[in-house]
C-alpha cells in the first residue's frame, strides 16, 4: 500500500488551521463510527471532526428555530478488508437549530475531500479528490452534548472513472468546546 505523506501533513494542517483560524473559533469537537453495509467489501470508517462557531446566524418567528453557517475539519480513516485509506475535508455546513423547539439540529454540508488510496481492498473508488455531502440528526442530550446519526456521500462527481461512491451511516458523539 502506498501512503501519501503529503496527505497526513494536510490532515494536521486543515485541523490546526480550523483550530487557530480568528475567523473561525471551535465550537465543537467529536467523533463518530461508520460503516457501508450495502457493498460487497464492507467498508468501516472512523472520524474526529472540529465544527466552528456559527459565523452567520438567522433566527425566525417562533416556532421555526434559527438557521446558521459553520465550517467543519474532518479527518478520517476509511477500512475495507485489511486496506485502509486516510482521509481530509474541511468545508461550510448549514444548520437548522431546535426546529418546532425539538432538543434537534439538523445539518446539511458538502467538502472537498482528499483521500491516501485510489482503491480499498482493491476496488477503484475514482482517484484521491472527492467530494463529501452529507445530511445529520442531532439530538441534544444537554447543553454542552450532542449524539447524532449521520448518512454521507462521497464520490469524484464524475471526473475519473470508475466513480462508484461510498454512501456511509455514522453513529457519533459530540461536545461544546
């Protein structure tokens, strides 16, 4: 397996930089588990994430909750059968806070994403630039803690072939910083 070097250093750097940025201040920080059961090479995943503070927010009429923009650093291990990929993405996120007062957020957000390998567990998956969108549920278990399920799409958008995708659910746990 051939790892890019190059690929670590910039895991490091899009976490520190999401980190110290002034614009952009932590928030929160979490992890999560996921898994791709629908494929023949059943890929695990496992990743840290850093979400900013809200760096737009708009609030509505009760009972509608607040929309507001964020930015997430993601950084990631992929595994299939023994192979492993390290992946990297940092991009906006939407969200939409306490809807209808529900202990809820509900998060849309699409990144680039860098991955180490071209292929798992040798299945082609389009190169090593992809792009991450993704759709999550939050639940607030308290003021500072957070649980959610998450269900992501990553795939090259059709500019290598092959381009299957990987559609991973995630499991997770978060934490106001």
């Amino acid at each position: 397996m051939k790892l890019r070097p190059t690929l670590l250093v910039l895991c490091g750097a899009i976490l520190w930089t999401a980190s110290t940025a002034s614009a952009f201040s932590p928030d929160q920080l979490g992890f999560r588990l996921g898994a791709e059961a629908d494929e023949p090479i059943r890929v695990r995943s496992a990743e840290v994430f850093l979400l900013t503070e809200p760096f737009y927010e708009q609030s509505f009429d009760p009972p509608y909750g607040q929309l507001s923009l964020d930015a997430a650093a993601v950084v990631g291990v992929l595994r299939a059968e023994g192979d492993w990929s390290i992946m990297a993405r940092l991009g906006p996120g939407v969200n939409w806070i306490e809807p209808f007062h529900f202990p809820v957020v509900l998060r849309l957000d699409v990144s680039p994403t860098l991955m180490s390998q071209e292929s798992l567990a040798g299945r082609k998956i389009g190169g090593i630039f992809h792009f991450t969108s993704g759709f999550q549920i939050d639940w607030k278990i308290s003021e500072k803690k957070s649980l959610h399920y998450r269900i992501q799409h990553t795939s090259n958008a059709g500019f290598r072939r092959p381009n299957p995708g990987l559609d991973l659910h995630f499991i997770g746990y978060s934490r106001k910083l």
